[in-house]
C-alpha cells in the first residue's frame, strides 16, 4: 500500500480506510442468484412472470429491512435475538389502531417505527450499559416483547385491517412502474445504509468497535452512545417491516406474526458475508442473502417439491457461504503476511 | 463461577461461612437460585391460605408439573457441555435434532415394529452423528458456532419434516409408551412423597448424575473447563481442544435424542416439528443454562445450577398457572421469564463490579491482591 504513489493524498488516504466498494461475497452472491433465477425460469412455467416475482419481491422486504439493522448489530459484534418479538409487538399495536381508530397512512407507519425505537432502545442500553453479553439481553427482552405482544392480541386475532398499508406492496397501488414498492423501499434504505457505513465517520466506527471496543474507546470513540444507536436504529427497521408485513398479510393478524424471524434475518445476514465475529459486514450482502433466502422458498415450491425442503437448502447456502467467506479471509491474510 | 478467593481456607463451620459470605457467596448463582425458589415456595403457599390460588395447592401439583423439567433440563445440560469449550460456542440446533431423532425412532419403533431397544440405540446414534457434524464443522472447519447450528437447525428441522411429508407418527405401540412419562409411585418411600413423573428417574437423574461425574471427574471434564477459559493455553498445555470442543457437541446429540426418545413417549406421537414449533427448544434450553450460570462465553458452569434453574422455572410456570389460568396465566409465563433473565445477568454485572473494586482496594492496600485480581479479572472476562 505505501509504494502507491497517488497525486491526490486525500484520496489515497479514503481509498486506504475504505474496503472495497463490492466484496467477492456480493459478487457470488450475485451469480448464485442469476443462475437460480435462468434455471427456474427454465424448469418452471411461470417462476419469472411478474405474476410471481412481485410477491416474492415483497416478501424479501420484511427480512431485508430488519436485515440492514441486524448487519449493523453484528457488525459492532452483537446480536439481536429479541427482534421476532418486536415485529410482534409493532404489528398488533399499529394493527389494533388501524381497527378502533382507522389512523391514516403516516401516522401508523410512525406509530410502529417509533414503538420499534423505544423497544429497541431498551435493548441497547441494556447492552451498552449493563456489560451482559447481547445474546443474554435480547433473550430476556424477547420474552418481554412476546408477554407486551400476546396481552396486546388479547388471545385473539385482530380482524378487519383497513387497507392503509396497501401502498407498501398489495395488488395496483402496491406498485410502481411495475416495482413494488415495499422493494423500493428497500433498495433506497439499503442504499442510505451503505453510504452511511462507508462514508461517514459514525458508520466506520461502528465496524471499529466490532473490531476491539477496547482500542476503539481508547481512540477516542463513543462506545456507548453508538451502541444504543445501533440497537434503536434496528428497532426502527423493524417498526418498518412490520408496516410491510400488514401490508403483505390478510386482513386479519394473528398471535403467529413474527414467529421465527430473527433466524431468518441472521441467516440472511450471515450469508451476505457479514462476520458473526463483528468488524467485517455490508448491507448490500444482507439484501442479496435475503433475495437468495427467498428465491429458494419460491422455487421449491414452484417446482412442485415439499415446501419444507427450502429450508434445508437455506442451511446448506448458509454453510456454502460462510465457508467461502471463511476460506477467502484465510487467503487474505496470507497474502497480507507476504507482503 | 468462582467466588471463593484463593487464600486460606479457614477451618471450623461458622468462619467458613463468613468467609463464604464475605466472598460473596450470597450472590452466588445458586444461592441466587435457592432463594428465589424459597421465596416462590413461600409466596404460593400465603396465596394459597388467602384463597388467591384458582385450585388447591398441593405438593403433587408441584410434582406432577416437573414432567416438563425433563426435556428443559437436559437440553440445558447439553447447551452446558458445549457453552462451556468457549469461544462462542452454542448450540442452536438442538430442537430440530429432536424434531429428527424423535422422526427416526418413531419410524423404527412404530412403523417398522423394531425392538424397543434397538430403536433406541439406533436413535442415539443418529443423535451422536448429528452433533459430530454440528462438532466437525466447527471445530476442524472453524465455523462460528452459531453459524454451524443455524444452518444445522435448518437443515435438520426440515429433513425431520420431510421424511414423513409433515405428518407425525403414531399409533399403539408408540401409545404404551406413554407410561415413560407418567407419575408413579416410588417404591419403599413412596407412600410418603408425592408421585413424581418416571421421565424423572428414567431420564433426567441418570444423565444429570453421569454428566457431573463427567464434568468434575473425569480429565475430559478438567479439560473443557480448560478450554472454554482459554483455549491457546489449554493446547498448550497438551490438550487436543478440537477433539474435546467436537465431542462436547456429540454429546450435546446424544442428549438431543435422548429428549427425543422422551418427547415421543410424552406426547404418544412422533411428531416433525416436537422440537421446533413455537419458539422452539433451543432458545429456552440456552435460557435455562445461562440462568443457571453458564458463561456465554465459556469455561465455568455446573450441573447444580443448571437444574435448580430448570426447577426454579418449571415450578414458576406451574404457580403462575395456578394463580392466573388459562392464556393470561401463559403469557405472564413470559414475562416472569424475562424479568427473572436480566434481573439475574444484572445482579451479576454488579457482582462482579464490587469484586473487582474489592480487589483493587486490596491492591492498594498492600502487594497481596495481586492474585486476587488476576483471578478477578478472569472472572469478569468470562462474563
């Protein structure tokens, strides 16, 4: 790196920090999705007819979304277990409003990202503060998010959901120019969160906590502080997804919302490349993990397979993945020893 | 955890005790435990006198309800072994190998009129090779521990499905089973105490009593000890740390199925998804361990702790229920569960603070703290 003789030192000096703006995992990840995609299209009738690509569009955005959190969560080398329980606790309430007092589009969105946040900040001072590991905390506020979510449903489903959420991806005013919208979304967020990871200070440091939080603090960064952020921030995409979820559900809701989500969300995660150890991760992965996640549920059902087989392929790609991952690091840090 | 500092002991009943006491022995995980389960005791029995409880209290309700401490406590004596070789490791996928091992035995068992017997030798194995994958990838391939047993979980929870194309197995042979997990009666004693569930005995006892001979008799025990705390020593030290991290996970599959073997009895039937449905078994059994003081981050855990922890929620569930029936009493369950999980992750936060400002009270004071922190230190690494 230091023979590199660039006219421009600022430059040079980016380009040093900054790891490379696509990583071989996305690149794959890419391929991976593009071969599925050309041979589904092949042995099904009408797995690349918009009829079918729509939905299953849609219903990457819940995983992708809670998924850009999550990345954010892993990447300071925490987790967050508790965030089945917080789609819960979103869905029934802003469901719940939308029934008794029929609140408009923007309100309701608002009302469940800011219940994600005050949920989620629970979970980051806990963890910045109480100096428990991560795993512990969200399980603990799991349970609690589960008790606030099951007394809200009153052992009931909710029923008759207005059609507000409807613009986040159901039937003609879920799309535009033929995109539905709840991906849209996605893809802007997800972008948002790129730029925010790679070009602004705050975003940097979380992956240098997720390094050594002891040398980041020593450096001079708020540990602390980022942490809760980072926790709230994960909340706040998960109020999100849950509007999505409504939007994608029937109209009534019941207890099962959310169930099983947040190993859905690290599988995803942990496919796009981003390490459980923390300091190395990218949104974009996390997108491209969750497309894949979903494609292979589409097209085990398209090809008439048992539904229940997407699920061991989800666990093979997740090995495959990861151990590709694991591989390239070996390599990189060979090459980085020679030199 | 260690909470006894490496000084002198003193002889004689009641110094020991202080010395136990100023050692912070109070808040210790299991003393935490005892007296939790000892307020819960007394608190349900002043409910029951004021007439709150919806149906007499009695020592058999109490018994009766440790038909469900049989699968938490052994997945949580699972989650102990491989918790314990440290560095992260977890185990995610033990509900799914029961959803699977319990598939196979029913299919032995049930369909194809095996020997008891040799069903369930046959389960065990598929068990013990279940986890040798869990242990193989990610001790030999260095897979994060958490990655291996979520693609595990997956990956099994689905074959468990597909096999039977989501259909459980049943049927009269798999049915007398049930008597696996009845009350009965102790011999000799048991017109005294009240009827316990066999799964007790048959099950939990055994395992439990072999585990902790395991764990503090054996060199296998000392060296996953050795491991979890730090495992660059401990290979240094000559010990093979993979060989022992992939066991701990082969014997975390065996327990796996032994709870499979258990939950087809309980329930009469094999079914795909026994250790899946819901929010499945891994998560309470995890629960469970840590609660009983199991570092997340490996090298100290006991027995003792774990299963008084099981008892302790076992039996707050059972209260709960009979306080609060039906679903309010059932969703109450949760957060008495939350509530009891971070209130004991915080008093140990602060446990460990107060020991470490001790040992640096005494490091001032005088040369002698110097091992005390060192320990100390370690201690609130593993935490």
């Amino acid at each position: 790196m230091t023979s590199r003789t660039d006219s421009a030192p600022a430059t040079v000096s980016l380009r040093r920090i900054l790891p490379p703006a696509v990583t071989g995992q996305e690149v794959v990840l890419v391929g991976v999705i593009a071969v599925l995609w050309v041979l589904l299209g092949i042995f099904t009738p009408s797995f690349l007819s918009p009829a079918s690509v729509g939905p299953l569009l849609v219903n990457v955005a819940p995983v992708a979304l809670i998924g850009i959190g999550m990345t954010f969560v892993i990447i300071t080398g925490g987790i967050d277990v508790s965030v089945a329980g917080m789609a819960m606790v979103c869905a029934v309430v802003t469901a719940r409003l939308l029934v008794s007092v029929e609140i408009p589009l923007i309100v309701a969105l608002l009302v469940s990202v800011v219940i994600g946040g005050i949920l989620g900040s629970v979970n980051g001072f806990l963890v910045a503060y109480a100096r428990v590991h991560p795993i512990i905390i969200t399980f603990g506020t799991w349970n609690l998010f589960l008790y606030i979510g099951y007394r809200t449903f009153n052992s009931s489903t909710v029923n008759g959901i207005p059609s507000t959420f409807d613009v986040f991806g159901k039937g003609a005013a879920g799309t535009t120019l033929g995109v539905p919208n709840a991906f849209a979304i996605v893809v802007a967020l997800v972008a948002a969160a790129w730029w925010f990871l790679r070009y602004t200070r705050a975003g940097r440091n979380l992956f240098a906590i997720g390094g050594n939080a002891e040398a980041a603090r020593l450096t001079g960064i708020a540990v602390r502080p980022r942490l809760v952020w980072v926790y709230v921030i994960t909340g706040v995409m998960v109020g999100v997804a849950a509007c999505v979820m409504l939007a994608s559900g029937t109209s009534s809701l019941d207890q099962s919302v959310g169930n099983g989500k947040e190993l859905e969300v690290i599988a995803a995660v942990v496919i796009g490349g981003t390490s459980i150890m923390g300091g190395r991760g990218s949104v974009v992965g996390t997108l491209l993990g969750a497309l894949l996640v979903q494609t292979v549920s589409v097209g085990v059902i398209q090809l008439g397979w048992p539904s229940q087989l997407s699920r061991l392929f989800v666990g093979v790609f997740i090995i495959i993945a990861v151990g590709a991952d694991i591989l390239r690091e070996r390599a990189r840090r060979r090459s980085g020893r020679m030199s | 955890m260690s909470t006894s500092l490496p000084e002198q002991r003193p002889s004689g009943a009641w110094p020991r005790i202080r010395a136990w006491i100023d050692g912070g022995g109070l808040l210790d995980r299991r003393a935490v435990i005892v007296v939790l389960l000892a307020v819960l005791i007394v608190v349900m029995v002043v409910l029951d006198v004021a007439g709150v409880t919806t149906a007499p209290l009695t020592t058999d309700y109490f018994a009766a309800s440790l038909i469900n401490i049989v699968p938490l406590a052994l997945l949580a004596i699972a989650e102990l072994f491989v918790i314990t070789t440290g560095d992260g490791s977890i185990d995610l996928s033990v509900g799914s190998m029961v959803s699977l091992v319990g598939m196979v035995f029913g299919i032995l068992y049930g369909t194809q009129k095996w020997d008891f017997a040799a069903a369930a030798v046959v389960a065990l194995l598929v068990g013990a090779l279940l986890g040798w994958i869990n242990g193989f990838l990610t001790a030999y391939f260095r897979y994060p521990a958490l990655i291996t047993t979520l693609a595990t979980y997956y990956a099994y929870a689905s074959i468990a499905l597909v096999i039977t194309n989501a259909s459980p197995i049943s049927g009269p042979r798999i049915q007398e089973l049930y008597g696996a997990a009845q009350s009965v009666e102790l011999p000799l004693i048991g017109a005294y105490v009240p009827l316990v569930p066999l799964g007790v005995f048959t099950f939990l006892l055994p395992v439990a009593v072999i585990a902790w001979l395991v764990l503090n008799r054996t060199t296998y025990g000392r060296q996953l000890y050795a491991i979890g705390t730090n495992s660059t020593a401990a290979s240094w030290a000559g010990i093979n740390t993979r060989r022992s991290q992939l066991l701990a996970f082969v014997i975390s599959g065996v327990i796996s199925a032994l709870v499979a073997i258990y939950t087809v009895a309980q329930f009469a039937s094999a079914r795909p998804d026994a250790g899946t449905s819901g929010p499945g078994m891994a998560l309470p059994a995890i629960t469970i361990a840590v609660l009983g003081g199991v570092a997340i981050t490996g090298g100290v855990g006991r027995i003792g702790g774990v299963l008084l922890a099981a008892l302790l929620i076992v039996w707050m569930n059972a209260s709960i229920l009979i306080v609060v029936p039906g679903n309010a009493g059932s969703q109450l369950q949760f957060l008495a569960l939350a509530v009891v999980l971070l209130g004991a992750s915080l008093v140990d936060v602060t446990n460990s603070r107060s020991r470490r400002a001790r040992a640096r009270q005494s490091t001032s004071a005088g040369g002698a703290g110097g091992v005390a922190e060192m320990a100390d230190s370690a201690a609130s690494r593993a935490e």
